[in-house]
C-alpha cells in the first residue's frame, strides 16, 4: 500500500482528533508534527505514537514529508499554507481558509504556479448525514429546492475554550468559526451562490474568560458576533444563515431545505452523522432516512486521507481550495454587506463535490470496488 506522508502543525484542541483518525487511514501516515510550543508537540507525538515532535521549520525542511496539515490559529492559516507550498507540499488547512480573500488568492496563485494541491475544511459534509442528504436532494425527494434556512446560535466559547481570545479578533466571530460547516454544507448541497447580503452588530464588547485557564482575564471583542445573512444561489434557491455568539438558549434547526415537494430536516453540519428527516408535501409526518454512508462517528482528517487518494488516482479531492475560498468570499461578503450597505455579488464560483458512493465507509475505503468509482 502506497502511503502519503503528512506532517502536522499545530498541536492544539483540534490537533487531537485529527491525529486519532489519521492514524487509522491506511494511505496515510503522520511522520511529524509541530508547534511554536514545543512541549504541547512532544506531548502530541507521544500521545499519539508519532515519530518526531520538532518545529515548525524543521517540519517543513523534511523532505520525507509530503502533505502538511495546519491546524495552526485562523490568523496563521494562510502564513503556515504559503510556506508549506513554498516548501514544494500540499497543503490541508482548518477553516477557514485564510481571514480574507486576498490572503486566499495568493495561496490560490503559489499552488497553481507549483502545482500542488490545498484542501480546506470542514470535511463535515463528506459524513454519513450530509452524503445521506446529498443523495435525497439528488434523487428527487424533495423536488427543487426553493429556499432554506440554518442557525448557530450560542453565547460565545469563553466559558469552555482554554484560551478563546482569538475567536473575538480578525478571522473570528460566529461566522468565520462557525460559518464554514453550515456554507459548506450549503455549497455541497445546492451549489455554488451568486451573491449574498447581511445584518451585523457586536452585542457585547468586552468579555469575561470564565475557562479555568485564564479565568477571568477579558478579551476586546473586534469583529461582529451577531451575524444574520441572505444568500442567492445559482440554483435559484434563497437561503437564509444566521451565526451568533449572543444568544443564551435557542431552539431553532440547524439545517432546513424546503423543495417544491417537501422538506430536508438536515444535521448539525458541525457533526458526521444524522438524523436526517424528510416530510414530503402529502406527508402526515416526518419520517427519518437510514444514513446511506460510513463515518457517521467524528471523521475529522477524513478529507486528507481523500485528498491523498486523489494525488495518488490523478482526479479532484473533494474538499478542495475553489470550495473553501468560494465560502471565504461568502463570509467576508456578509461583513462587507453590511458595512456597505448592500448586496455583494461573488466573484469566484465552485463546483459542487462528487459525492461519495453509496455505503462508502472506512471498511471498504480501498476495496477494488471502491476504488473503481473513486477513480
């Protein structure tokens, strides 16, 4: 089995179920990983068994290293993804991909001139629940889709994050951090947008950490944490999001598509699994969908063992760099709407993913079968 060798960097909260997974691909493996707190690497490594722990440009000097993951902070994505490439790598990042889309361009343009590839999370959709949706859309279940909402209302993650202070500077807020997983699942669903519009404000300005790290240290807040966004996709389709570190109790849905013939109840898109529900038009009641696919459990890592598939088969990996910058200009087009007072209409469009074959699961990730339909 031909394997692709990926180095990490970042060893913080996420780096830990990213490590999980990746040990458990079998066209991957993790020779190293990194962090400007060398310690927080050594403990990673041996924690989760792998071979070095060593900085972040000794990482990206090892030409053993094929592929770097970076799980660095949203302010560092695009620095650590532009020097990763400059190394001659490819490149996984966490969402988002940078904090505005002239940062993503010019990761866009040195990966093309280098022939590399970037892919860009969250690899949520390529789950049971969201694959499962996928194909409910796709067969007609629901009809065409008209309209559909989503919500991620919260109060902030002051009260349990070590260190929260940067989900309240530039690249933060509900939107940047949370907005990837209900976009993407947008895109992946309905297709590329045309043009989005919002209402932003900043409720609180100053917040208290009550986590036990840094509790009660207070953290200026500097960008919106209340965000209530219109989108326009191609498909014809309006749907509205809203994102919010302002609210204490809520209990809307997550994810709802309405169609000419009926509705989607869509998962927490932040999630693998389901439930996914559908009513159609006549229904007396909702009825819930078996998952059609696999990794229904946390899969995060999932789109770096199918990034390294398609290196290796020659084809596009699904959660790729168009998908992930068409999403950035969404998130900054909602901040620039409503500073501006106008729609943004969006200027780099995607295509929607392949979605998965049916039963696709990590038992039979690498069965010939499999493989033949991945090809």
């Amino acid at each position: 089995m031909i394997r692709i060798n990926v180095g990490v960097i970042g060893c913080g909260n996420i780096s830990a179920i990213y490590l999980s997974n990746l040990s458990k691909f079998p066209n991957v493996r993790v020779l190293a990983c990194a962090d400007i707190d060398i310690e927080r690497a050594k403990a990673r490594a041996v924690e989760f068994n792998v071979k070095k722990a060593c900085s972040v440009e000794e990482l990206l000097q090892d030409e053993e290293i094929q592929l770097v993951v970076n799980l660095t902070i949203p302010q560092a994505h695009a620095e650590v993804c532009l020097r990763a490439l400059e190394a001659g790598k490819h490149v996984h990042v966490e969402k988002p991909l940078a904090t505005d889309t002239a940062s993503a361009r010019q990761i866009e343009s040195v990966a093309t001139a280098r022939n590399l590839r970037v892919g860009v999370a969250p690899d949520t959709f390529l789950g049971a629940g969201l694959q499962t949706t996928r194909k409910i859309l796709d067969d007609g279940w629901i009809g065409r889709p008209v309209a559909a909402t989503a919500f991620m209302m919260s109060h902030g993650h002051e009260r349990w994050h070590p260190d929260p202070a940067f989900f309240y500077q530039k690249g933060g807020g509900p939107m940047y951090d949370m907005g990837p997983y209900y976009l993407t699942a947008f895109v992946h669903l309905l297709g590329p947008a045309n043009r989005v519009t919002a209402s932003t404000q900043t409720s609180f300005p100053e917040r208290t950490i009550l986590s036990e790290q840094k509790r009660g240290e207070k953290i200026q807040v500097e960008v919106p944490t209340h965000i209530a966004g219109i989108v326009d996709f191609e498909c014809g389709a309006v749907a509205t999001l809203v994102t919010s570190f302002d609210v204490w109790h809520a209990e809307l849905p997550r994810i709802e598509i309405y169609g000419t013939e009926g509705t989607i109840s869509v998962p927490d898109p932040n999630t693998f699994g389901g439930p996914v529900r559908v009513r159609r038009y006549d229904a007396n009641e909702w009825i819930e969908m078996p998952l059609t696919h696999g990794f229904s459990e946390n899969s995060r890592g999932l789109a770096v063992a199918d990034m390294a598939d398609a290196i290796m088969k020659d084809r596009p990996h699904r959660a790729s760099l168009e998908q992930g910058l068409h999403v950035l200009e969404m998130m900054e087009g909602f901040h620039t709407a409503s500073t501006q007072n106008r729609h943004v209409e969006l200027a780099y469009k995607c295509q929607r993913a392949e979605p998965l074959p049916v039963g696709f699961s990590l038992d039979n990730f690498f069965s010939t079968s499999q493989i033949a339909i991945l090809s």
